[in-house]
C-alpha cells in the first residue's frame, strides 16, 4: 500500500512525551500520552500502561474522523 493510500485520521491522533534521560535502546520509557482530539491524558511508567491508554481511547472513536 502507497503511503498516499494510508489514512490517518486525525481523531486517531496521540502525542507521547517522554521524560528526559529514558533509554533508547528497551523500552523502559516513562512519560504522558495524549489523545489529540479529546484531550484525555494520562502519565505512564510502562509500556503496557502506554497501550492500554491508547487502546481505551481508539475503542471510543469511529475509524474515521467526521466529514465536515
């Protein structure tokens, strides 16, 4: 699939901050994740805590953004 053909939804958006001297190489990352179009946040200390945050909120919004 051409990357043109992927749709990003902007309502499927998140920004994940992560805090200063995490490592790179695991994921041993701690940080805040927030959805772009609500606005829900939540700060996380493992990558499961990540995932689930992200999961939750795509369970609550349609595929796609609405038309307008």
């Amino acid at each position: 699939m051409a990357e043109k053909d992927v749709s990003l939804p902007t309502n499927r958006a998140f920004v994940i901050q992560l805090q200063a001297g995490c490592g790179a190489s695991e994921f041993d990352h701690r940080g805040r994740v927030e959805h772009l179009a609500s606005g829900q946040a939540m700060r996380f200390s493992e990558e499961g805590e990540l995932w689930a945050f992200v999961d939750r909120v795509l369970s609550t919004v349609p595929n796609r953004a609405p038309e307008g």
